[in-house]
C-alpha cells in the first residue's frame, strides 16, 4: 500500500514533467510553421529491404517548395528534385524529367516532409535523450496522408532548436533516417 501512496504522490510530478515537455513540443511547432526559407545539409540514409543507401544532400525549401540536389555520393552529385504541392521534377544537367506525384517520404522530399511534419504533424509523443552528446527533445509526430501513416520522430538539439536527426517510419519499419549536418533558417 506504501508504494501505491508513493506513485500517487509523485504522479502530479510526473504530469508535470510531461506537460512541460509537450509545451516545448508545441513551441516548436509555432516557430517552425514561422520559418520562411531554409537551408540544411543532411546524410541521408534510405533503408530498402535489408539494405542501406546513403546520401548527402542539400535542400532549400520555402513557401512555395523545395530542391534538394545530391553532393554524394559522386556518381549522383548534381542530380536534383524539385518539389512544388504534390510533384516532383527531377534534374540532371540542365534536362528535367517530371517523376509524377509524391506519394512516400524519399530522400528527394524529405527535409521538407520534415518541416511539415514539425509544422503541422499531430504531436503523438514526447521525450528528453541524449544524441551525439547534445541534450534533445525527441518529438514524433504522425503525418497521416493520402491513407498513408508515416512517423516521423525528430530529435531537436535543445540549445538551438535544430533537428539534429529525424526517422521516418511506416508500420513500425524505419524507412528513411536522417542526420542534419548544417542548417541554416530565415
């Protein structure tokens, strides 16, 4: 009975604890949805199958839309998406292929997929852990669209407020992770 007593009193501590961290959670969001221009560099690494790619990219996304272009691996440097709404453009040396409707998170989309999951994402969860040694606040946030549930889980390094690495995940499975390795916000 004394340690049901003990949970009971500590139980308003813990609610506590929680609220502040989603109260973090949500001013996160209110400066994200304010961000009108952003720049990131980030490592990529699209999980298929068993199997690893990796990336290195660098995405400008605003208002109107995004363009991540590829720096490695060499081979594919300079291959670019442009993401506007829905569609994705892809190019390669001055040629542009229109490759149809975004219908998944990509390495081609998803740095902007993750400032809208951040924007506008329903906030599941929310946690404190250590990454690399930086303090951060793991939020995830579902971005259920077009039938589709994707997680995406962020962790925001709390000196700053920039993610520092973020997965994402359809039916339980990590499909996409990636780690921010500059970023730069207007």
């Amino acid at each position: 009975m004394r340690k049901i007593g003990a949970w009971l009193l500590c139980l308003p501590l813990l609610l506590t604890g929680c609220g502040k961290l989603e109260q973090e959670a949500k001013a996160l969001q209110e400066t994200y949805r304010a961000i009108e221009m952003l720049t990131m560099e980030a490592e990529i690494t699209y999980h298929l199958d068993g199997e690893s790619r990796s990336f290195t990219v660098v995405s400008t996304c605003d208002k109107e839309g995004a363009t991540t272009t590829v720096t490695a691996p060499e081979e594919l440097a300079g291959l670019s998406a442009t993401v506007t709404g829905e569609e994705l453009l892809l190019r390669y040396e001055g040629a542009a292929l229109l490759a149809g409707r975004i219908q998944e998170v990509s390495a081609a989309n998803c740095v902007p997929y993750l400032l809208r999951a951040v924007a506008e994402g329903y906030l599941l969860e929310c946690g404190s852990e250590t990454i690399d040694g930086m303090d951060c606040l793991r939020v995830a946030f579902d971005t259920t669209a077009n039938e589709m549930k994707i997680l995406c889980t962020v962790w925001f390094e709390r000196a700053t407020s920039a993610p520092c690495y973020a997965e994402f995940s359809t039916d339980g499975v990590v499909v996409l992770t990636m780690r921010t390795l500059s970023l730069d916000t207007r």
